[in-house]
C-alpha cells in the first residue's frame, strides 16, 4: 500500500494556490488565499505546523484544551446555569491547565482538593462540596472528550483518561428551621429593602425575594435564581420552574401552584421589576441569604435549608412522599430515604406485633 503524499502545493486555473493533502485516505485541498508562490510556501509551512499541533492536541490534549472545548460544545448555550461554569473552570486551569491527560495522576486529585482548601486558588479557601462540584465538572469533561466531542477523529481513548478523586460528601445538612423562625423570615424579607439602581427607589431585595420563594416552593437554588417573568402565570397562579426549551434533568423542575403570601411578594416584586429576572439576575444570593440568617440570629443555616425545611414539615404533616417527591421534583426513593422516618405512623404498625418476652411480666400493671 503506498503511503499517502505530504502535503505540497499546487496552482489553481484561477491563479490561487492551494495546498493538496490526505485526509481519511481522500485527496483533499483547502485555499492558501494567495496567488504570490512565495507567500504560498510560508503560509504552507505554518499549515503544517498548525496541523500538527492541532494533531498532537488531538492524540493527548492538554486539560485547558479539554475544559474549553466541553464548555463550547456543551455547555455553552446548552445550560441553564452555565453563569457558574466560567468560575469552576478558571480555578481548574490554574492547577491542571497545562497538563496533557495522559500526565494526570491521581495524586492530582488530591493536590488540588487540598490547594482549594487553603485557598491558595479561587477568591477564598473552598468547602468539600465545592471541590467536590469542581472534581465533578472536570470528570464530565473527560467523559464529554471520550463519548461526544465533534469531529468523532478527536474522542480520547478512554485508556487515556485518569481517575478523578472527589472528597468525601459533607455530611448532611439537617438544620430545620422552625414555624415561627419562618414567621419572622418571611416579615424580615418583605421590609427588606434596597436600591439596586442609583436614583431608583427601594425594592425588596435580591435575597429577600429569594428567602420566601425558597421557603413556599422548596426548589433548589439555582432553579429560583433562573427564574424569570413570563414563567409566573398570575392568572392560574402556578409557576412553571422548568422554563420553554429546557429539556428536564434527573433534577427536574416542577410546575407548582403559588401559596397565598407568596403571592403577595410576587405581586410586589413583579410591580418593583427591573429585569426579565425575578431575582434581577442569575448571580448567586448565597452570601446575601446567609446575611439575612445572620441578622434573625439564625445559625448553621443555608439556601438549602429552605428546601429540607419545607420536605421535613409536609413529611410531618402527613403529606404523603409521592406528593412531596413531585413537588420537590425529586424521585420517590430519594424521598423515602431521607425523611420516611419523620412520618407520624412510621413503623406503628409495628410496635404492637411483638411477642411479649420472660421481661414483661416485670412491667407494672
């Protein structure tokens, strides 16, 4: 079998000159765009350079080169919440960036949960859970380079692609917040006012307006922080989470009716409205909320503890887990798992089936 030619020259009828190469066993040619030969052998010169470097990227890309194309290809425009991703994926290059995959070891793993801990990247020392997303987006990366990147001729071999280590999960996070602190909460954010324009008048706040629509719908921050307008429907007062184009995740995002005084915010907020956002924009409010949990005194709380609160009291209620598992957009399983034991008759039906022991007769009558 002859061996396929190296890439030369030629002149076109047209004057212009073209590089002729193969490709796939196929004679192809792309324009050098000039008609001078002298020109055209430079720029032949810094084709060939340009193809073999995007060869080598190709045979064993270096992590940047990994992360931007996963974010071009599959995130960008794609995710809701691609706002977070430029962030997750700056701190990895600062560590990784330079690497080619087949360099990356599992010990990098490690280095770097522990470099984000110290803060030593990013703007503060990281929680486990962050670096722990940050493990995670760099894992789907990888899989994205090996099962989906575009042209198929780039997809890594997946003997090539190293084990990515995450921290231990943190433990759960189990503050329930009471009636009453919700109560308080709710009157706080309603009289928590502020200018987010200069020279506007005072509006409810960012974080305010977060707390009760977290408090009264249960769904996860990211999901309130998307949020916009025309997915408020006032007159058949249901609020659609999931907004047009989105395609569902294992996450979904359910259509939920509008509780009477979060009604009342909506309505004021709606007035107030600025942008096509309720919360104004997608940037996150969770420094903002810990700040309100700091002003009422409450502690080890978080956005999140609006969601558990709210699974933790219906749970309580008798509310039953199919239902609580729809409204949270979360499956059955997930549900039962965590909080069946908060059932008022769980394993009641049960406690009487015993079979009395030699002990019981020593029970008082």
């Amino acid at each position: 079998m002859s061996k396929p030619k190296p890439p030369r020259i030629k002149r076109s009828s047209f004057g212009t000159w073209y590089v002729h190469f193969t490709e796939g066993k196929r004679s192809q040619r792309q324009s050098l765009g000039t008609k001078d030969q002298k020109e055209a052998e430079t720029r032949l010169a810094g084709w060939i350079e340009q193809r073999d470097l995007e060869e080598q990227l190709c045979a064993d890309p270096t992590i940047a080169v990994i992360l931007d194309t996963w974010y071009d290809q599959w995130v960008d425009g794609q995710m809701q919440s691609q706002v977070r991703y430029p962030s997750v994926i700056k701190n990895l290059k600062q560590y990784f960036g330079k690497m080619p995959v087949s360099t990356v070891l599992r010990k990098h793993s490690r280095d770097y949960a522990d470099i984000r801990r110290k803060g030593i990247i990013g703007r503060c020392p990281a929680s486990e859970s962050t670096i722990r997303q940050e493990m995670t987006r760099l894992r789907a990366a990888l899989r994205f380079m090996v099962e989906r990147v575009e042209p198929k001729e780039r997809r890594l071999d997946p003997k090539l692609v190293p084990y990515v280590e995450k921290p231990a999960p943190s433990p759960p996070r189990d503050k329930v917040l009471t009636r009453d602190e919700l109560d308080s909460l709710y009157s706080y954010c309603m009289e928590d006012r502020n200018r987010q324009i200069k020279g506007s008048k005072e509006r409810i706040s960012r974080e305010g307006r977060f707390c009760i629509i977290a408090m009264e719908t249960a769904q996860r921050k990211s999901a309130i922080q998307e949020l916009q307008w025309d997915q408020v429907d006032f007159t058949r007062m249901v609020i659609q989470f999931n907004p047009r184009g989105r395609n569902q995740t294992s996450k979904r995002r359910p259509a939920l009716p509008i509780s009477d005084r979060l009604m009342v915010l909506l309505k004021t907020a709606f007035e107030e409205r600025i942008k096509d956002y309720v919360l104004d924009s997608k940037t996150d409010v969770h420094y903002g909320v810990k700040r309100i949990f700091a002003d009422l005194g409450i502690e080890g709380a978080s956005p999140h503890t609006f969601r558990h609160t709210w699974a933790t009291h219906a749970i309580e209620d008798g509310i039953s887990i199919s239902k609580v598992a729809e409204f949270l957009g979360d499956s059955e399983e997930t549900v039962k798992e965590n909080y069946k034991h908060l059932q008022p008759d769980y394993l009641r039906d049960v406690i009487n089936r015993v079979k009395p022991t030699a002990h019981s007769t020593l029970l008082p009558s």
